[in-house]
C-alpha cells in the first residue's frame, strides 16, 4: 500500500514574524502536511523566494498585496495562492489569530 504524498503548504506575510509563523506552529504537526512560512519583506526572517513558491503545492498569503508580490516572483503560481484576509493586528499565537487560522485553512487543504 503506497503512502500518500504530505501536502507543502507555505504560509506568507509581511515580517514573517507573526501571522505567518503562527500558521506554520499550528500546522506544522499534521501529518499530511509539511509546512513553511516566509514574508515579502526584506527584513523578515525567511524572505520568500521564486524556490520557496515552486516547492509549495498552496499558498496563503494573509493580505492581498502579499500575493501580488508573490506573482510579480513566479506567474505561474496564480492558481495555487489563497488569500485570507488577515490584517496585520495580531500578536504572535493570538487566540484570536489562531481561531481565523483554525476556520479557515482547513477549507482549502486536501483531505
């Protein structure tokens, strides 16, 4: 019996030092799912790059100029790119950030 392939989900934003990173700490232990985050800023811990957005098979950007920066770095990466309209306002592993994430992420990952 062959093992299923883990989905690579990449979480973007700004510094990649809250939202982002969140997303990566609570989903990062699912097994079907091998998870990074990055930001579009230079100052952010992992930039994102044109090998980071071809490695993930999804991508949610939390804000809607993070994904038309992803765009500009690789076109082709369109159709894999959610957005999740997620200001900048939380703190890093705010419940409240961490109850948007829980809703809405799910929706767009395989089963």
């Amino acid at each position: 019996m062959s093992q299923k392939k883990r989905q690579r989900v990449l979480f973007v934003c700004t510094a990649n030092a809250l939202r982002s990173r969140t997303a990566e700490e609570i989903f990062k232990n699912r097994n079907n799912l091998e998870v990074k985050s990055a930001g579009t800023h230079n100052i952010a811990d992992v930039k994102v790059t044109k090998e980071l957005i071809r490695w993930a098979d999804r991508i949610f950007v939390m804000e809607l100029h993070h994904k038309k920066h992803l765009l500009r770095l690789d076109p082709e990466s369109k159709y894999k790119i959610i957005v999740l309209n997620i200001p900048d306002i939380y703190d890093f592993m705010d419940p409240q950030l961490i109850e948007i994430l829980q809703d809405k992420v799910p929706h767009f990952l395989e089963k």
